[in-house]
C-alpha cells in the first residue's frame, strides 16, 4: 500500500545557501495489513518522512505513493487518520468539539457525527473532558483526544507519531489494545516512536532511520523471536545447579543471586527450560536482557 | 473524488462568527453610533449624504480586512492545517469555501449598516448600489489578502498599505499630481479600489471587466498557491 523508492528531502534556505539533509534515498515497502514502527534518534528523520506520506512535504528525490497514488491526493481522496508529534488544535474548543468538527471533516455521515464522537469519548475514556476546553486538558488528556481525532474517521492509512508520549502506564497498556483493534487487512499502520519497547510489542516491522537514512528494517513481534540467538536473563530458584549443566553457555549475573544469562534460540531455550522444570527448579523470571530491536537499534545509530 | 468541503460550512461560520464577526460586529456598532449622531446633509446631486457614503466606504474596507485576515495564515503558523488537512479536504476549495463565506458576512454585515444608514438619509440611499460596489470591493480587497494570507501572517496590514497607497495616490492624482512615472506605474498595478467607491456608481463596461478580473486573478493566483506550495514548510511546523 505504502511505497517509498528513493525518497529524498533535503530543506533550503530562502536562496539555497543553506541545505540540511533530512531524508537520503530512503526505499520502504508497507504492504495492507501490517503494522511498521518507525524509530530513530531526534533528527533521523522520521517526522520528514510522515510529512511526507501525508503530503504536507515534497519530496526532493524519489518517490512515495500510497495505494498507487501521490500522498496528498490519496489523503486528499481518502484521508488519513493522523495523530501529530504535537497536537495542533485551536484552544478554545472543547473536547466534544473538536471531535465532532473531525467526524464531519473525516466524511462521518451528518447523522452519524454526534454516535461517532460520542464512541470516542468512550474508547479513549474522554467521558469527564467531554466539555473541557482544550486548554484545560492535562498532557495525557490532551494526548487521548489526539488519538480520538485521529481515529475518528475510518481511514486505511493510519499515523501515529509518538502516540504513547504522555500517557500513563494504562493508557499506555490500553493503546495497545486499540491499535490491535485498529488492525485489518487492508489498513497500513504506522508509527513513529522513540519507544523501542513499545514498538517491538505493537509492530510487524521495525524500520530504523539514522540520519536521514534507513539503516535497517527489523523484523519485531514474537515470530521474529523464533530467527536470531539473543541474550536471556533468567532468574530460578531450586535445583539452580543444573542451570550449568542444560545451558552450558550460562553465566551468573554478578551481584543477583540466582540469575543467570543464556544465549540461544528461543526453541532451543524451551527445551532447556522443560528439562530444568522437570528437575524441579521453579523459574521466577525469563526476559529478554535486552530486545533484539534495542540490540539493531544500537548497532544502526552506532555504526556496527 | 475531491468534494468541496461543504459538510463544514456549518463550523466555518460559527468560527467566522465567533472571530472576525465580533470585530465586524464592533466596527457596524461604531457606524450605526455615529449615523445616529451625525446631521444629514445631503449633496447637492444625488441626495445620498457624503459623509454617510464616507462612513460605509470605511465600514466595507473595514469589514473586508478583518474577514479575510489570517484567513489561510493562522492555520499554517499555529500548525491547525495538519489536523484539517490528513481528512478528505482539498485545502484550496477548504479556503475558497471560508472566502466566499467572508464575502456573504461582508454582505449581511454591509446590509445591516446600510440599512441603519438608510433609515438616517431615506430612500435616496440606494442600498442595491452599495451592496453591489461591496461585493466588488471584497473581491478586491478580500482577495488581495486571501492571496498575501497564503504567504504572509502579516496579511492584513499589507491589506492596509495597498489600502492606504491606493488612497494616497488617488488623492494625489485628483489634485493633478502623481499622473506619471513610478507613481502613475503603481497606481495602475494596485488592485483598482477607486474604482468601487460606495459612493461612486457601480462600473460598467471595461472598468467592470478590469474589477472583476483583478479580483478573480487575485483569488486565482491564492488558490494556485495554496495547491502548489508544500502545506509544510518544516517536518513539525
């Protein structure tokens, strides 16, 4: 749905004296269906990339078409549920407001605006904001409105830049939720974020920019899990000494009484795990020590 | 498909309301104050008191500025346009709906004035000739600030200078100076406000074809702007 070939911005001053790179021959698929994070350090060029998908932006190399058309004309057509990095919305309106004047600019059926904005007041828990003027909403309020907005028309192209920044950890957890809800198979979903964690549970993909370029795109979610040999920590008690014996590759973690690292494949450490069970140890504890997005993260922006 | 945005109209107008509407409705307080204050006096031809005519020629030029100030500008500098425009909404019919809509408030606040006018002066006060020249005037000066709106937050006040050098030289020109050179060449390029006085009879023939087409190549000219310059001019601006 989403193809970007060679995409390049770079911004000029008024007379061209001064260029700052700020996307290089960047070349992305998102096909319908798919969930894709985009991460990257401040500056990497991410929301040059959303600006453009949304045709707020020209690019000045390559190309990108949604659904086989321009950006601003397909968003123009067919619209886009956009969630902004900041939220742009005129002060004095109120929540029920802004809602309501979405519905009806998102295409909402005059009959349907009010049961539509009312659902969103439901689902992103607006209920006691509903008559509040924007200025009077809180960081984390003002942050579900944006995501109501955003979502309140029915669009298969969805942006979201740092949705979860200012949420609280529960609304952290149920934007989780709603961006399942959210997925279909002819929807693309895309989503800018600085938080590696949160992206590795929500996306299919992971594309890493780094100054303007696209490093890597990683594979993210359990399945990917299944590919690489990764870093473990686990914490066990009983039958600890045969932790040695089943993971010959283990090794204490210094100063935390029983906790071990192990590298492996996850089926390979399944099986350990079953073993180590059946001789009677009881595993308190067994995470990633860090996620395999952090560990690609880490290598892109350093160069490795 | 590209439909006008028409399903907002409804919002735009309590926005135009609720913003410029209080200054129009100001500025036709302070009118109809001094109409009620005022002597009339009538001229010697048409009867039409001149200092009425002054006055409404003010209220329009006022009421023109203060509708289509901002207009397509506000959105852009306070970031609203990332919002209104990832929907179905083509932004140059969004801002030819919100012009055409600050052309109808122009209208009804003139209307209004003019009435208030008419009940001073009389009859003779022909209010189809005011409206009409106010219709004209928007054109010209609304879309001279639509278009300077679509490139400069300070829309407005150069509204206000074309106004003023348009004034300006007019004046100079009936006391017989300014005709030539650089002064007749910027008299000549200014949209013709001269030409749509309220007070003066509505134009016909060439100089109506020169009003109507100033002001159409000036909404024109916004339009082709606001589609062909990138909404954004920055990542997060």
């Amino acid at each position: 749905m989403i193809e970007i070939a060679a995409l390049g911005k770079t911004y000029r001053s008024l007379f061209g004296s001064r260029t700052v790179p700020a996307l290089d021959n960047v070349t992305l698929r998102v096909a319908p269906g798919e969930v894709v994070g985009v991460a990257g350090p401040n500056g990497a060029g991410k929301s040059t990339l959303i600006s453009i998908l949304l045709g707020f932006l020209k690019p000045t190399g390559g190309q990108a078409r949604i659904a086989g058309q321009a950006p601003r004309a397909y968003v123009e057509s067919r619209g886009a549920s956009y969630l902004p990095e900041l939220l742009p919305l005129p002060p004095r309106w109120t929540t029920e407001t802004a809602l309501r004047r979405h519905a009806t600019l998102a295409g909402v059926p005059a009959e349907a605006v009010a049961a539509r904005a009312q659902h969103m007041v439901e689902w992103l828990g607006l209920e006691e904001h509903r008559k509040k003027d924007v200025r009077q909403l809180s960081k984390g309020t003002l942050q579900r409105l944006g995501l109501a907005q955003a979502l309140i028309g029915d669009s298969d192209l969805v942006v979201l830049d740092e949705p979860t920044h200012g949420l609280d950890p529960l609304w952290t957890q149920r934007f989780r939720d709603i961006v399942r809800e959210l997925r279909r198979p002819a929807r693309c979903i895309l989503i800018a974020s600085h938080d590696l964690a949160e992206l590795e549970r929500l996306a299919d993909r992971v594309a890493i920019l780094h100054q303007g370029r696209l490093e890597r795109v990683v594979s993210a979610g359990v399945a990917a899990a299944d590919e690489e040999p990764a870093v473990y920590r686990i914490s066990v008690t009983g039958a600890a000494e045969m932790i040695a014996r089943i993971f010959p590759s283990a090794t204490p973690v210094e100063g935390r009484a029983n906790e071990w690292r192990l590298r492996g494949r996850v089926p390979e450490l399944n099986r350990g795990l079953s073993e180590l069970i059946a001789a009677g140890a009881v595993v308190v504890a067994f995470a990633p020590e860090s996620s395999r997005l952090e560990s690609e993260f880490r290598a892109a922006v350093e160069g490795r | 498909m590209i439909t006008p945005p028409l399903r907002y109209l409804r919002w735009m107008a309590w926005d135009l309301a609720r913003g410029p509407g209080l200054g129009m409705a100001a500025v036709g307080v302070l009118a109809i104050v001094l109409f009620s204050s005022l002597t009339v006096v009538t001229s010697g031809t048409g009867g039409e008191a001149p200092i009425f005519l002054a006055i409404l020629d003010f209220t329009v030029t006022a009421f023109a500025l203060l509708a289509t100030a901002g207009m397509v500008s506000a959105d852009f500098t306070l970031g609203y346009y990332r919002t209104l425009f990832a929907r179905p909404v083509s932004p140059p019919l969004y801002y030819l709906q919100r012009w055409l809509l600050g052309g109808a408030a122009v209208l009804v606040a003139t209307s209004v004035v003019g009435l208030a006018a008419a009940r001073r002066v009389g009859p003779d006060l022909q209010m189809a000739r005011i409206l009409a020249q106010a219709a004209l005037y928007y054109l010209l000066l609304g879309g001279l600030v639509f278009l300077l709106s679509t490139v400069s937050r300070r829309d407005w006040l150069i509204g206000v200078l074309v106004v003023a050098a348009h004034g300006g030289l007019g004046l100079a020109r009936s006391l017989g100076a300014a005709a030539t050179g650089a002064a007749a060449v910027l008299y000549a390029v200014l949209p013709p406000l001269g030409l749509v006085d309220v007070a003066d009879p509505v134009p016909t023939g060439g100089a109506l074809v020169h009003v109507v087409g100033y002001g159409l190549a000036l909404v024109g000219a916004a339009l082709a702007v606001i589609r062909l310059r990138p909404l954004a001019r920055g990542a997060r601006e």
